[in-house]
C-alpha cells in the first residue's frame, strides 16, 4: 500500500459527524487525525504536522477561535490552510475567520461530504 502523503486534521466536537468525516477522508486515502475540544487540538498539533485543518468553532475547553489564533501564532503551523466548518451563519463569524486567515468557512447544514472533500483536494493542489 502507497504511503498516504495528504494528512487531515478534524477538529469536530459532534461525534457523529467527526466519524463521518473521518471515514471519507480515509475512504479517499487522507491520513487523518482528529480531535473533539480545542484543547486537545493544539495538543495533538504538537506532534502532527497535517497538510489541511477543518476546524469548528464551537468546541468545548477551548473554542475554535482561541485555537486558530494559537495555530496562526505558531511558526510551524502558520501556513497550514484551515477551513472552519461551523454551525454559526452570521456575517460577523465568517470576517472574523477570514481576518484570522480561514481558506474557507463552511456552514455544516449547507455542504455535503464529497463538495467538502474536493475543497479539500483543491486547496492541496494550490498548495502542493
């Protein structure tokens, strides 16, 4: 089996559809880690070094703005493209994750599965 070179880092506190995502990236051949709270997100981001970050904002420890401003702060993780994926719809949540450098911000209700993966591949490509 090729080794998996495109690594996705979940950070999702609805277990449902952390699982979900978890199992298409890996039906797509992502190495993919996760994460349910903020907290434990920066923890694992010690040590993991992923190629794309989909982050919520509302997470427990620690919410996800918090995190994105800490992964922003962190010259080993500054570039790294995240993408919000977030129950919130207000106009103020999604400028407020562009000022803070978000390639994306997606409303959960309002993408599916495959849209969300090929984001993902493209933005890898831009990058890559």
């Amino acid at each position: 089996m090729p080794e998996k070179t495109k690594k996705v880092f979940l950070v999702e506190d609805e277990t449902a559809l952390l699982y979900a995502l978890q199992a298409k990236f890996r039906m797509e051949d992502y190495d993919v880690e996760v994460a349910s709270d903020g907290q434990t997100a920066l923890d694992k981001l010690k040590s993991y070094t992923p190629n794309v970050i989909l982050l919520d904002i509302m997470l427990p420890r620690m919410d996800g703005w918090e995190v994105l401003r800490q992964i922003r702060a962190d010259e080993r993780l500054v570039d790294i493209p995240v993408i919000v994926i977030s129950n919130l719809t207000d106009k103020h949540s999604k400028e407020k994750g562009l000022e803070l450098g978000v390639k994306d911000f997606l409303i959960k209700s309002e993408y599916d599965l495959d849209e969300l993966v090929g984001k993902i591949r493209d933005i890898l490509e831009k990058v890559a």
